[in-house]
C-alpha cells in the first residue's frame, strides 16, 4: 500500500505519462483530475465514465490520499485555518482569507523551514521535510471542499493562492511547480497565473528557473534597504546578497510579458528597518524594477524579540515610497485572533535534530531493557 502512487501527486504531464503506461488513451488523465479536482471525488468506484477494467486496474495500483484535516479554526473576521496531518507527526497549517470578490489560499510548501529569518515563527521551528505535490494540492481540494463550491454561480470558494504558508517554495521547487501546474489546468483548478503568487526569501537560481518553467506572479520577501539590516534579521542574505537578488529581480521583469511586476514584502519591524531613512534607501534600490510594494505590520509570536512600528512610522514610511512614484499597500492583519497571520503559522514540526534525538533515547532506553 505504502509504494502506490498517489494520483494527487500527477499533474497533467505526470498523469498522461502514468496512462500512456498504463497503455490507456490520453484522455484518461484529463478524466481523472476533473474527477478529482473539480467533482472532489475520491473513490475510483465513483468515476463512472471509466470502463469497470479500468477501475479494477486502478484499485490496485493507485491510491488518492489527501492530507487529514485535524483542527479548523474559524477568526472573528471570517479566516479559517487548518492543522493537516502530512505524516511522522509533522503538520502544516493552512489558511483561507475571504473577501469581497475574492478567497485567498495561503497554502505551505514545507513542513517548518530551514531558513530562520529572526522574525518568523516558522522558522524558528526548524526544518523537517518537504511536501509533496499531493500534500500541496490536497490544501487546495480541502479548502474547497470545506467552505463548499458556492451554490449561486457554481464557483470555487478558492480564487487565488499565494505561496505564503509554512516553508521556502523555493526550496521545494519540484513539487511547488507540479503544484502550481495543476493550480491553473483548466480541467483542474483553472486559476489564471496571475492569481497565484510565489513568495521566496531570494533563492536566487530558483528565481530564474522558475522564469524558464511557470508563468505565477512572484513575490519577494525583501524586508530591509541594505544588506547591513537585511543579514541581521535573514541568513539567506549571506549566500545571495541584495544587489545579487535585486539583478535576478530585474532579469525576471526583463524576460517574458507575463512576468510584468514584482511584488516586494516589507516586514515592519520597529527601529529596525523602518526610518523614513531606510524608504529613502529602498527606492533607490529598486529604481528600474517594475515594482508593487507590500508593507506587512509584524505579527508578533511568543519569544520573537521584535516589536511592530507604530502606525505613524507606518504611514511615514509609506508616504515617502508612494511619493516616490512606487505603488504601496500597507497589508491588513487578518485572522490575528487564531494566529493565522503571515509568519505565525506553526503547525507541528518534528525536526531533524529532535527526530534524531528520538531515536537516540528509543534506543538508549531499549539498551536499558536488554
Ligand atoms: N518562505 C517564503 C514564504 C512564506 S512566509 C518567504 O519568506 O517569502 C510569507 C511572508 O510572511 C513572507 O514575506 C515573510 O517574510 C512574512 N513573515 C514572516 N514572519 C512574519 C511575521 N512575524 N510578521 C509578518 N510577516 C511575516
Ligand atoms: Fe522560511 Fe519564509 Fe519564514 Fe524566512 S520568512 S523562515 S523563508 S518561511
């Protein structure tokens, strides 16, 4: 049972592959995602335009498994959130963020990260392991089942997905991209590119693969003017430093029409990146990208050692990049009341280090016993 393939883990190419094997007629793959990823269907029995021989043959070598649900919790404001458990006693979260004309997904890309930025909680936990493309779609085909297709227009209740969960997609880029793939296939999700956004901390080679490979828009998680702040508060500076991540910025804007923006985050984070100074700085430094600007207040988390800027040096900073010509948003803080706030989501990540340690007593303590 452990080594059959998880259908959710094909996308259109990988599932035309597996019937082309099979000796089946390509038309079988688009079939089964739309029985899987539009009707939520996840017993083969139930796919009635597949021959009886066909399902028989797929009973016995494939599985469809999606990630169990083990808590929701639902904010004031309408957020939900879920804990899924993605094996090993690892779990991800995943939240949902409606709005007028539109509900947002933030879905993970990893369990924990490895990356430890000083102001998120996900980093702090550490790393464990990365999701699969079944565990990173299977967030998508819950939330819809979840909140239900909505009854009126016969819509999905997920418009837009943004990469923004647990994790470094970046650092998962396989999977992201087969994700991502079956994201925007029409007999799937059908979610144009421009409604889904990986954010990356700056893995700078992954910047310009994903430029070759997938059309989504692109965020990037910049947060400081220099490279002073930025290597102070995000290790991964060190190894591709501003200008190196500024030029992979522009040689992606540069290349293909779709990728016509870039969207840079800006943490706020009081007296430490947030002087009228340091937005004097940040224009300079991204004169000739075609830039949106996202200036998120810093959601605190136990033990983080940061506090958020005032409203006020908010508002100052932001004038100065919005007379500069740079379009600004200062974002809204959702779902703070059940910590589903960008960089709070913290799921249950059994790391490395503790699983080794684990072990170790297990073993320790079977010693004892013999
Ligand atoms: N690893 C990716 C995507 C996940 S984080 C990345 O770093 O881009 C999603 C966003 O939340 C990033 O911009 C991240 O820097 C930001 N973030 C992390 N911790 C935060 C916190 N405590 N308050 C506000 N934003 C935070
Ligand atoms: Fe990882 Fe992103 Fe958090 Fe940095 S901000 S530790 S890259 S999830």
């Amino acid at each position: 049972m452990a080594d059959r393939i998880n259908l959710l883990d094909l996308n259109r190419k990988s599932m035309a592959g597996f019937f082309a094997d099979l000796g089946e007629k390509p038309f079988r793959a688009t079939q089964i995602l739309k029985w899987i990823h539009q009707a939520g269907v996840t017993d083969i029995d139930e796919m009635s335009n597949l021959s009886k021989a066909l399902r028989l043959k797929l009973k016995d070598t494939v599985a469809i498994k999606t990630p169990e649900i083990k808590q929701e919790q639902i904010s004031k404001d309408g957020t939900r959130k879920w804990l899924l458990d993605v094996g090993n006693g690892n779990r991800v979260e995943t939240v949902y963020i409606p709005e007028e004309n539109r509900g947002t997904l933030c879905v993970s890309s990893q369990v924990g990260c490895p990356l430890d930025c000083k102001f998120c909680s996900t980093g702090k936990q550490g790393f464990s392991k990365n999701l699969s493309v079944g565990e990173i779609i299977g967030q998508v085909m819950m939330a819809n089942q979840q909140i239900g297709w909505n009854s009126n227009n016969g819509r999905q209740p997920v418009t837009n997905v943004v990469m923004m969960g647990m994790g470094e997609p970046m650092m998962n880029f396989e999977n992201v991209v087969a994700a991502m793939d079956i994201m925007m296939e029409d007999f799937a999700y059908g979610l144009s590119r421009r409604r889904i956004t990986l954010s990356t901390s700056g893995i700078v080679p992954m910047i310009d693969k994903l430029k070759e490979v997938s059309p989504v828009s692109l965020a990037i998680s910049l947060h400081a003017p220099n490279d002073v702040i930025r290597d102070q508060i995000m290790p991964i500076n060190k190894t591709y430093p501003l200008n190196t991540l500024l030029d992979a910025c522009r040689r992606f804007t540069d290349v293909k029409e779709s990728h016509n923006h870039i969207t840079f985050e800006y943490v706020m984070l009081k007296g430490v990146n947030d002087s009228e100074e340091n937005a004097r700085e940040l224009v300079k430094r991204l004169q000739g990208i075609p830039s949106k600007i996202n200036l998120i207040p810093f959601n605190p988390f136990p033990d983080s050692g940061y506090l958020c800027s005032s409203r006020n040096a908010i508002e100052r900073f932001k004038t100065v990049l919005i007379d500069a010509g740079l379009i600004t948003v200062t974002r809204k803080t959702r779902g703070d009341d059940i910590d589903a706030a960008c960089g709070q989501l913290a799921g249950d990540v059994i790391s490395k280090a503790a699983r080794h340690r684990k072990e170790i007593s297990v073993k320790g303590s079977q010693g004892e016993a013999a």
